[in-house]
C-alpha cells in the first residue's frame, strides 16, 4: 500500500524549442503550467501525515517562483537544452527530492515524489523519483 498526497500551484514562463520536430515552437512563446507535486509513503508519519501541506505547498511555490515570469532561453540552469515539459517536470522534481532530503516538508519517510505540469486540458508531463 502507499499513501500519497498533492498540493498544485502555477507558473507562467516564456520559452523557445530547438529543433525542425517542434515547428512554430521553435519561436519564443509562453506557457502557462499547473502544477501537482505529489509524496508518496508507505507508511504515515506519527502525526497522521505524509508531508505536512503547508511547508510542501510552501516548497513548491519557492521552486516555481524561481522560474515564474522568467524567458527560461536566458537562465543558465537551461543553457543548451529545451526546456519541454518533461524536462521541466524533472527540474521541479529534483529540487523537491533536495527539500525532502533536507527534513523541509515534515511527515513520513518518503518513497517517491512525482510532477506533473498541465500545459492545457489536454496535453500533460510527469516525472517520478525514487527515494
């Protein structure tokens, strides 16, 4: 068995693609995402909790922050590499697994944490790690 919990934020950023496969992508254009960000446990912590909501809410809203309102072409994080959804999604993930890492959201042991970034009602990524 495994307990999860989510927490959703946003974020709106500008970008441009690299490469014939992405057509009028490859012009700078922005996105706007919703993003999950979901911890996973097999067993719950004391207090009830997989994570405490409010310092993973907290966490992910200073991730995204980074990263809102920003043309990603220009941050450094991203030099040479389009930053599709997927490789987004691994980006946040892994500044997640640090946080968890660091005890900055509470609650159980964790044995995963996934992200999933909602392009639009119909187009969607995700990308899960192991810990």
């Amino acid at each position: 068995m495994t307990y999860s919990l989510t927490v959703r934020d946003h974020m709106m950023i500008a970008h441009s693609f690299t490469g014939e496969m992405f057509g009028p992508a490859q012009q700078l254009h922005g996105a706007t995402y919703v993003v999950d960000a979901t911890f996973r446990a097999e067993q719950l912590h004391a207090d009830g909790v997989v994570v405490d909501i409010g310092r993973a809410s907290d966490a992910l809203h200073r991730i995204l922050s980074r990263l809102s309102y920003r043309n990603l072409d220009d941050e450094p994080a991203f030099a040479g590499v389009n930053t599709t959804t997927e490789r987004l999604c691994s980006h946040v993930a892994e500044q997640l697994v640090d946080v968890a890492r660091d005890g900055g959201l509470g609650g159980a042991d964790l044995t995963a944490i996934a992200v999933t970034m909602r392009e639009s009602h119909i187009a969607w990524a995700s990308y899960e790690v192991s810990l």
